[in-house]
C-alpha cells in the first residue's frame, strides 16, 4: 500500500539523500539487474548480469518482544541468536560498494538492541550508503536519538500497531505503547534541537482484526508525535489460526486469499522470476546469505560471506531456477506478492 507523506520538505529531502547515493557505476549496475531480468523472463534461463543495489544486514536477530506471527519472536529460528559483529558488516559493505547503495540494517530482529548500531550507520554512511532501520520503538531514548542522527541514519521505520496500550499488545505481545510513543515524539524533538533534516520518521501501521477500526485516527495521530511519514502494512500469517485469530474484515488490507483451506495463500499472480532474487542481498546476523528477507528460518542458506561470494554461487542460481520454474514448491515464496 502506497505511504501517506504528512510533511512534504523533509520526505523531499529524503529522496534527495537517496538520490546522491548514485554514482555513474551504481547507476550502470541498475540497468544491468533489469537486463539480466528481463533477458531470464525472455529466455527462462537464468541469466543475472548486475549485483544487489540493495543489501539487508541483520544487525540483531534477538527481540523484547513476542509477537505471535513472528519467528524471532516465538524462538523458531535455527540460526545463533545474535548481534551482527560491526567488523562483519563492514565487510559486507565493502564486498558490496561498488554497486550498491541502499542498506537496510535490519532483517528479524531488534536492531537497538545491538549496541554497535550507531557505530555501523557511521560505516555505512562513509562508504556513501543510504541506510535504514526498522525498530519497534521501545529504545528511543533521547541519547540513543542523538547517536542515530550523528551517524547519518536516513530513514528510521517505527512499528506503532495502535492508537492505545490494549489495541497495540493484541500483536505486540510485551510491548508498551506509552513507550513507543514517545519514542516518536523524543525523536523528532531530538532532530529538531540538532538541526538535522534525517532521519525520515515513518510509522509503519501492521493492519489487524483489532485495530483496522483506528485508522482513520491514524494520521492526525502519527502527525501530532512528529511522524513524516505513514505506511499500512497487511499481516503475514503462517498457517489458518493464525489467519483467524489476526486477519483484518476489510480485504483492502489482507494479502491473502483462500482463507477457508488448510493453507492460506497469497493473493497475486506470481509470475517468475523474482525480482529480489536479482536485486537484493539478505544476510542474517553471522553473515550468512539467503534468498530473500522472507527466509526467515532459514530455509535456504546459501553461505558465508567469509566463504567467498555466495551471490554469485551455484546453489544461489539453482534457486533462482527454482523459483523461475516451480515457484509453488519453494515455501518461502506463499507470502510474497513479487
């Protein structure tokens, strides 16, 4: 669902600090991911010709709360239960600068949780990246504030999943929303005292069945904490309770069909190949690649990058044709829309 801007100026400067990220390299590599796409669509062969523009770092794959559709969050992944070692990102960095210029330091996960997280917005804003984090708000001290914006963080991506403490912890599960609340406000006061323009303060809204009611209260809300920006998220579920029990009434905000078989399905056509395959790397906490953000287990590891260049290799092109060609096996893909 598209964002709502509530405050025009500073979402203009945000595209701006984007767009210095290019370079004429970083722009060729662009155009090389679309050609190597639109070739293996044309051919249906596997044919990826560019490299990630974007890279996802796990900057912490442990959480404070526990939210019920969330692997982290009921202790199901297989993976060490970790903070990303900065000297580790920056070699993800610099293994991937040339073409890269967008980094999201999050995957699953608390990224505040991580105490070298300022330290890695610094790395990656040297090596002239567009950096994002997702938090669910609870560690927005005014310190911790001052630290993000110092470093350069653009974008900064706050779950707030309710306008009041009951709606909120429907989902939230050890949340407090007073919290994340003035999280927001701290924030943007903080930005403020400094001068600065970054980051981007976006409120990302996790539509459910409690709290679809809100929003129409929703901007004026976001807007009077000192929010730019507004985005609607649809829920991911795994199995048919979980549809139940979270999915909201209104169809607008639900990716799903089929809600009365066993297994929920994913509205869209899903047509092959897959973007992202193309054009983003994922990396989990101790630095392994997988396919996409929604390999949240994972599944499907595809090796260190300790290890050499683990985009480029043959098991990641094996499940490039796999997806190419039977994309209704590999179950990670049920919940994308790609």
């Amino acid at each position: 669902m598209r964002p709502v801007v509530l405050r025009y100026p500073l979402f203009l400067a945000d595209l701006l600090r984007l767009t210095v990220r290019l370079n004429p390299l970083r722009a060729l590599n662009y155009v090389q991911i679309f050609s190597g796409l639109w070739m293996s669509r044309l051919t249906g062969k596997v044919w990826v010709w560019g490299r990630p523009f974007a890279v996802s770092a796990e900057s912490a794959s442990v959480c404070n709360l526990r939210c019920p559709e969330c692997m982290v969050g009921q202790g199901k992944t297989t993976r060490e239960r970790k903070h990303m070692d900065p000297l580790l990102f920056q070699q993800i960095l610099g293994h991937h600068r040339k073409h890269s210029f967008y980094t999201n330091l999050y995957f699953q996960g608390e990224p505040f949780l991580n105490p070298e997280l300022p330290q890695m917005i610094g790395m990656a804003s040297r090596l002239r990246y567009y950096t994002s984090v997702s938090t669910n708000g609870h560690f927005l001290t005014e310190n911790r504030c001052k630290e993000v914006i110092m470093k350069g963080l653009d974008r900064l991506i706050i779950s707030l999943d309710g306008l009041d403490q009951d709606t909120y912890a429907f989902y939230r599960v050890g949340g407090h929303w007073q919290k994340v609340v003035d999280g927001i406000a701290t924030l943007s006061k903080t930005r403020k005292e400094l001068g600065a323009r970054n980051p981007l303060i976006v409120v990302q809204f996790l539509v459910n069945k409690k709290n679809e009611g809100q929003i129409p209260q929703l901007l004026a809300f976001a807007r009077r904490q000192g929010a730019d920006v507004v985005e609607l998220k649809t829920m991911q579920v795994y199995d048919e309770s979980g549809a139940h029990k979270f999915l909201p009434e209104n169809q607008r905000y639900n990716r799903y069909k089929n809600l009365n078989k066993p297994k929920v399905s994913r509205k869209g056509n899903g047509k092959s190949p897959c973007f992202r395959l193309w054009s983003h790397a994922v990396y989990t906490a101790d630095g392994v690649l997988v396919p996409c953000c929604f390999d949240k287990l994972p599944e499907y590891p595809m090796g260190k990058i300790k290890s050499g260049d683990p985009w480029s290799s043959p098991s990641m092109n094996a499940f490039r044709k796999q997806v190419m060609k039977r994309r209704a096996e590999v179950g990670i893909c049920s919940n994308c829309g790609q």
